[in-house]
C-alpha cells in the first residue's frame, strides 16, 4: 500500500483509525498522546534527530528538544478540539490530515513568538475567537518505527482571515 495514494481504495483502512485515542499510525499516537499531555508517549513516537518542516513559512525545527518546545506551546495556545480526516501509514511514510478547530487560549502569546505566524501585532486581542484551519503532515517512519522527518502544511492565510 502506498500511504498517500491508495488511501480511498484500500478496504482494509477503517473508521476506527480515526477515532480519538487511535494508535493506529505513529502519528495518531502521537497526535493524541500530545492532546492529552501525556508527553512520554508522544516524545516515543520520534527519533532523537527528527525534523519538523513547517512549510507554510519555511522554518525547520531539528531534534527532539527543540520539536517539544514548540509543540507544547502549540498546545497551549487554544482549546482545540480536532477533527481527523485521514490517517494512514505503511512501512516508510504516513499522513495525518485533520480540522484543527478550536478556540484561542492565553498560550497563543507564546506560540505567535515561537511559530512566527503573521498574527495580529496585539495577539492578545484574539484570545476567546474560535477558528477552523485544515492541516496536513506528511511524514516519514524510521526502520525502528519512529518518526524521523515530517513536514507540516497548515493553512496560514485562512486561520489568519478568521482574526480580522
């Protein structure tokens, strides 16, 4: 099975993979590892060099402290409230897409200076708005089964636009 292509076509792929708590890929665990705060599972599902590529503004985060520092200010930055679209793997490659929806949290002060996102120039003005951005990983799986290298696709322009 090739991950990104035959994800439609595949009989085998379930609902269940998309179900909150599914450890049905390395990313789904991490995915909600992370949500729950539950850093010890999420942290085993990467490598120690994994790479983080957040391609909407090109920056590249490189090994496991550095990754963890933005994600849990991620984290905190809303309430969120996600919603999986797909969730596939086989042996070498995966995706996660999914609906971040949620709402703005006090966290976000943090996060806007870690993403470097084009937040408002006051951040603090958007805390309590409710948003919905599509987002996209592909990634990569390590002999071993962990994630070495993920890119991230997040729809910038269109969580922005929900600011204003």
């Amino acid at each position: 099975m090739n991950a990104v292509t035959d994800v439609k076509t595949n009989p085998a792929i379930t609902d269940k993979d998309l179900e909150r708590d599914s450890t049905a890929t390395p990313f789904s665990t991490f995915f909600w590892a992370a949500l729950k705060e539950d850093w010890a599972t999420a942290e085993a599902q990467f490598a120690d060099n994994i790479e983080w590529d957040m391609m909407p503004n090109n920056q590249i985060r490189k090994g496991k402290a550095d990754v963890f520092v933005f994600l849990k200010a991620s984290k905190n930055a809303s309430q969120k409230e996600p919603i999986p679209i797909s969730n596939r793997a086989d042996k070498e490659w995966g995706i996660w897409e999914y609906w971040n929806v949620g709402t703005i949290d006090k966290g976000i002060v943090e996060f806007a200076k870690q993403s470097k996102w084009p937040f408002p120039a006051d951040v603090r003005t958007i805390i309590g708005k409710k948003y919905k951005v599509p987002v996209c990983f592909i990634y990569h799986i390590n002999p071993i089964g962990q994630i070495d290298l993920l890119r991230e696709y997040t729809d910038t322009a269109c969580v922005m636009s929900q600011f204003k």
